[in-house]
C-alpha cells in the first residue's frame, strides 16, 4: 500500500498528538517496511523528522500560493495532492482529514482522540470550538473508518455526531519504548538536573482547568505534615500556570511544590521512575498517557475515574472523584504510608501495562487500512 499521513503533529508538536504521531507512525514503518509512507506537512522541524525511522517521504508545501497559506493547504487543498502520490489510503492523525477528501477516491482513515472542545467548551474560544467541530464533524461524516482512542472517544462520537458504531475502530494508543523502568544512577542524574526532591508525588499534564491541578494542590496541603514527598508538576504550558503559581505562593508552599514546564522527552521517563507515586486527578481525557507512561516505569498511580482513564488505568490502580480533594489526599496517603501496597501496584501497573503495546497498535491499524482496500 501506498499511505499518506498528515504529519503535522508529527513533525512539529512534542507533547500529546505529536507523540501519538510519531509512536505510530515509526512502528508502521518498523513492523511494515513493505508498504510506502508520504507524510504531508505544512512545515517541519528537523530534530523531529529526525525522530523518525525507516523509509518515508515528506511532502511539503511546493506552490508559492501553499507556502503563503500552508494551513490552508493541508486543511483544504492537501487531497487535491493524492493522486500525484497514487496513494492507496490516507490516515488524518488528529481529528481531521483534508475537506475536499470526499471529492476524491481515494479512502481516508481518521483517529479521533477526544471530543474535549465540546465536553469542556470553557477551555476553547467560540472560533476554536467552530472550527473543530467543522472539522471534525466533517472527518466523522466522509472518513470510511473512525480510529477512537478509547471506548470513552467512541462513545462521545456517536452521542454527538450520530456516528454508527461500525464505523468506529477502538484501537488504544502505546507510548514509546523508552518509558520503561529507569536505573537508580539514570534517576539520580535527572533528578540532579532539574532540582528534583529525593521523594516526590508527580503530576504530568498541561495546565488548563480541565487538569484539574488546584485540587491536588488543595490535596497535597492536607497531607503534607504526614508524608516526606513533595509534589512535582510537570508541564509545557497552559491558561493556568499563573494562576497556580500564585497559589503555590498564597499556601506558602514554595518549598514543598514544584513546577517544571522544561522536562525534556527524553528525561521524562527518568522523571517517572523517581516518583512515589502519579497523582491524576483530571476533569476528562480522551485516553489519559501519563497514566500509562508512568505503569511503564513502575510507578503507583492514583487516577480519577472520569473520561478514558479508568480504561487506563485498570483495576489495579486507586480511582478517585475528581472533584473531592479530601479523599485524593485519602488515597495518596494510603499509598505513601504502604509500602506493600506500593509494591503490589507498581507490579500489576507493569503487568497491566503489556495491554497498550506499540506492536498491538501498529497490527490492529494495518488490519483496518487492509479491511478498507
């Protein structure tokens, strides 16, 4: 098969979709280099290309009118591209697939990972939320198969756009292979480089309101005089980081809370490793990766019920509503003051975890491309 891909996240994003993207795309290429891969992009940063392995070609903007609107170019006028490729399939990695897709035959393929714009409207301006849902209502009517990341995606699919069931492909992201258990010498390092305490309650995520960081501060306050972690929070950007600084501040908690917003990928599961334990108290999420990323490194997780993450999650793990602060602080202090219970779920996450595997993710894809053609 010949098989494009809009690549945007993939060569331009380091965090969520961008990840996905790439964990997916490099082990297509690993498990099936007899196929071709184009990868369609409006720009590309090379450190990310880099990232990527096997044979593929990029496919940038060439026209003088594509360089001067390149998101118009990969939003509308990409499908007019294909049949230079004769591409056999095309998969839209982030929720949408080029609008002029229907005028063309070639099938197209989409991954939803969450309906959040809908499910959480404060967070996006009324242009953002329009324009997604043009998007994304769009991937949903004309895509010949729906790729959700989860079952909690593929119900939010069908309850707002009346998507048919058998449309829809439930096939769980996996992260990269590199978020396994880290040696004590690897931790003590990173630890070293960012300042990290010797023990430390982790939270990964960006933060909007959604993620739900003020109640876990509010948690964390509860518990502090009883537990010799501190917590940490991990994170790119987001609309509240002000806001929850100020508040680390107003609590007097500057000693005993730590915000990181430049924890490089690579050091990232070195990060994991040294935690006692993952506090994920979020609001909603289409699938929930640090919850799998830390299982990866053996790390005790502490997660709400809400959105995907249960799936996540699995029944090993201590589920929490995510809205109580008083009974997150139950459950971390639960597992802070048991050393056997830390041991019994560090375990059974790492067991668990085998369910969400980038070889399973790549197969179960490849499957449905072949059930199109």
């Amino acid at each position: 098969m010949r098989i494009g891909f809009d690549a945007k996240r993939a060569l331009n994003n380091t965090t969520g979709l961008g990840n996905y993207a790439r964990w997916l795309l490099n082990a297509l290429q690993a498990q099936y280099p007899q196929h071709e891969f184009f990868l369609y992009s409006p720009k590309a940063k090379s450190e990310l290309e880099a990232r990527l392995i096997g044979a593929h070609q990029l496919i940038l903007p060439e026209t003088l009118k594509a360089k001067l609107w390149p998101s118009y170019w990969r939003s509308v006028n990409l499908a007019d591209e294909w049949h230079h490729q004769k591409l056999s399939l095309f998969h839209g990695l982030s929720n949408e697939i080029p609008l002029h897709s229907h005028r063309q035959k070639t099938p197209t393929v989409v991954t939803i990972h969450d309906l959040i714009f809908l499910k959480h409207q404060a967070q996006y301006s009324f242009f953002d939320r329009q324009l997604y849902t043009l998007k994304t209502k769009y991937a949903c009517r004309y895509a010949a198969k729906i790729i959700a990341i989860s079952e909690e995606t593929k119900q939010d699919i069908i309850d707002f756009y009346k998507v048919s069931e058998h449309k829809i492909e439930v096939i769980y992201p996996a992260v990269d292979a590199s978020f396994v258990v880290q040696s004590p010498s690897v931790v003590s390092k990173v630890k070293q480089r960012y300042a990290l305490p010797q023990k430390y309650i982790l939270n990964v995520g960006s933060f909007f309101a959604r993620k739900n960081q003020y109640t876990l501060i509010k948690a964390f306050l509860m518990i502090k005089d009883k537990v010799e972690e501190d917590l940490v929070l991990v994170g790119k950007s987001g609309n509240t980081l002000l806001k929850l600084q100020k508040i680390i501040y107003d609590q007097k908690l500057t000693k005993r809370v730590k915000i990181l917003t430049s924890v490089s990928n690579e050091d990232l599961p070195a990060v994991y490793s040294g935690a006692s334990l993952l506090a994920y108290p979020s609001l909603y999420e289409g699938f929930g990766m640090p919850v799998l990323e830390a299982q990866q490194c053996g790390v005790p997780v502490v997660a709400t019920h809400s959105g995907a993450i249960a799936e996540v999650a699995g029944p090993h793990s201590l589920v929490i509503p995510p809205t109580s602060a008083e009974e997150i602080a139950e459950k971390m202090l639960m597992v802070l003051t048991n050393s056997s219970l830390q041991e019994k779920m560090r375990a059974e996450g790492l067991a668990f975890s085998t369910n969400f595997s980038l070889q399973k993710m790549a197969a179960k894809t490849i499957q449905l491309y072949q059930s199109i053609m």
